[in-house]
C-alpha cells in the first residue's frame, strides 16, 4: 500500500508549480490549493510563494516508494513480506506494523513513512522525524520460536544496520551498545525492537530503524545529544533514501535469516569489529547510581560486559544508559 499526497508528488520535482496549474491537476480550487499548502508547511515542508510564479519546495524532494523499494529485492525476498506500506505522515511505524494482522511464521510486513507525529527511541524518547528527510522504518517479523529465542535480536539488528550504512559510503559507522550507530561521536541512526509473544509458541518482533539522512539544522536542533547525518559523511545532497530502504530490508532479511538458525553467536566477531566502546573508559548511568569502568564487549546473550575495580560484571540494556568518558 502506498499512500500519498497528490500536491506534494506535483511539488517534488522542486519546479516552480502555478496555482492555477496545481488547481487544474488536482481538480480542485486555487483557495483549496491554498489550504493543502498551509497544511504542508504546517507539517515542516518549506514552500516558497513568488508571485508570477507560483509554488515550489525549497529542494527536489526524493519521495518513498514501494515499488523502487521492491524493485531492489530478489523475487524470493520479495515473496518473504507481506506487503511494503508506505504512508505519507502516521503517528508511529512500529505501533502501526503493531495492530496488522499476524504474518505467517517465516515472513514479515515493511512500513515506511515521510513523517512520523509520535516517533520513538529508546526509553520512549521522541524520534525527532521531519518530512521526506531521514528514513522512518519499521520491519514485523513472525519468528517460530517463543521470545526466549530472541535474546540479542536488536544486536543483529545493528550489524545489518551497519553493513548497510558502510556499503554507502559511511566508512566510519559503529555499533554503540544497545541499539544506537554512531559516526565520528554524533548518533547516526537508532533501533527500536518490540516483542510480541504469540500463539502456538511463535513470537514477533517489530523492529524500528530510524537513520538520519539529511536532518535539516532547525529539526536538529531540538535533539539533546550530538547527531549527525548521511549526506554529511557523504558530502552530497542527493542520497536516495529509497535506496538505503531497499539495501537495508535485503541485509535485514539475510541477518534474520542467520540470527534464527544460529542465535547472536554468528555475529560475536563482527559486532566487536564495530564495537564504538570497546576497550575505553566509560559511564554507566543505571537508576540510583553511576559507575565508571572499562568496555569489554558483549556476551552471547547480548549483555553489556564491563571491567570494573578488576571486576567483569554483565548488564542488560534496561534502564541504562551508556556513555563514553570524555
């Protein structure tokens, strides 16, 4: 399913669009046309009005598609999703993926979307998502086994995350425990992973990626921890996020098909390659207190390990938040 906004698709190419013309396109009234864009800009779209000329975005503006989404995958990957739902604004794609019915064990549903008004990340921390910049992604996968099984998933879930960004160019992307990829010490992208247990023993995970793409200054602003994007690192405008969408549903389905014939243990090696922390000093922030030790990796479940007072001892995520010493 796709869905759209008709004014926007006639705005995207970054061409001047007369009113009179977007009216006769659309079947619809200059005023009409007027209120559709009062709502786009509502919604963080810079449209600029000049007189003679009519309307155009700030930038061309490359929009999700399904089917250039589909179009990067095998026919067999194809056939492992439901469907690829794509929405022009929705609260959240995870709790959307969330209320769908239960794909078959083995299978999954893929929902992207331009905005999201309700993003989340970890600890129910809002996912600043400005329209049509970054990659709002979510991935419903049936697994055959109970949620016991899924211990360390978001783990694996990273190392695709990874594998893709770097693939585009992003040399310099690493895995920061839990669930976060960093790039020269600004956050780059987030993992949210959902469980569900089901029926007949089975399980599902919905598993949330956001990814900065081009994240425009002003949005930025309002995040409280350093950030960066893709089309810094690249030092060009134009990454197509359709793109990163189709290469990283294919590197998802492969890992997943991995991660549920061996569990975590197939990906040890690689996550330590991308370990951010691995080997430094750094701040645990758990709920009544702060310690400070040495990161020593991950365990096969997927825990934190971290020296501390010659100690190793072992974190779940939970309440914790990781952080490097300055």
């Amino acid at each position: 399913m796709q869905t759209s906004c008709p004014l926007l698709d006639i705005l995207s190419d970054g061409r001047f669009h007369s009113g009179e013309a977007i009216g006769q396109a659309l079947g619809v009234t200059r005023a009409a046309v007027w209120k559709q864009l009062k709502q786009l800009r509502k919604q963080g779209l810079v449209i600029s009005a000049v007189p003679g000329k009519g309307y155009r975005m700030a930038a061309r503006t490359e929009l999700l598609s399904a089917e250039d989404i589909a179009d990067a995958l095998s026919l067999s990957e194809r056939q492992q999703l439901c469907s690829i739902d794509v929405h022009h604004q929705i609260p959240s794609t995870n709790d959307y993926l969330a209320t769908l019915p239960l794909p078959e064990p083995g299978t999954g549903r893929l929902c992207l979307a331009e905005q999201q008004s309700s993003g989340r990340g970890r600890r129910g921390r809002q996912w600043i998502s400005p329209f049509g910049a970054n990659l709002y992604y979510s991935l419903s996968w049936r697994f055959n086994g109970g949620l016991e099984t899924l211990g360390g998933l978001s783990l694996a879930v990273g190392i695709a995350l990874v594998r893709v960004l770097r693939k585009q160019g992003v040399s310099q992307a690493a895995l920061k425990w839990p669930n976060d990829v960093h790039c020269t010490n600004g956050k780059l992208a987030g993992i949210l992973v959902e469980l569900f247990a089901e029926q007949m023993g089975s399980s599902r995970a919905v598993i949330g990626i956001g990814i900065n793409v081009a994240m425009p200054e002003e949005q930025g602003a309002v995040i409280d921890q350093p950030w960066t994007d893709m089309q810094t690192h690249l030092k060009r405008p134009d990454v197509s996020r359709n793109a990163v969408a189709g290469a990283l549903t294919k590197e998802l389905l492969e890992v997943i098909r991995q991660f549920e014939a061996e569990g975590l243990v197939s990906f040890m090696n690689e996550w330590r390659r991308y370990d951010l922390t691995l080997g430094k000093p750094v701040d645990l922030v758990l709920l009544r207190e702060r310690l400070s030790g040495i990161a020593r990796g991950i365990d096969e479940s997927g825990a934190l390990l971290v020296e501390i007072d010659n100690r190793l001892r072992r974190f779940t995520s939970g309440e914790i938040s990781l952080r490097m010493t300055k």
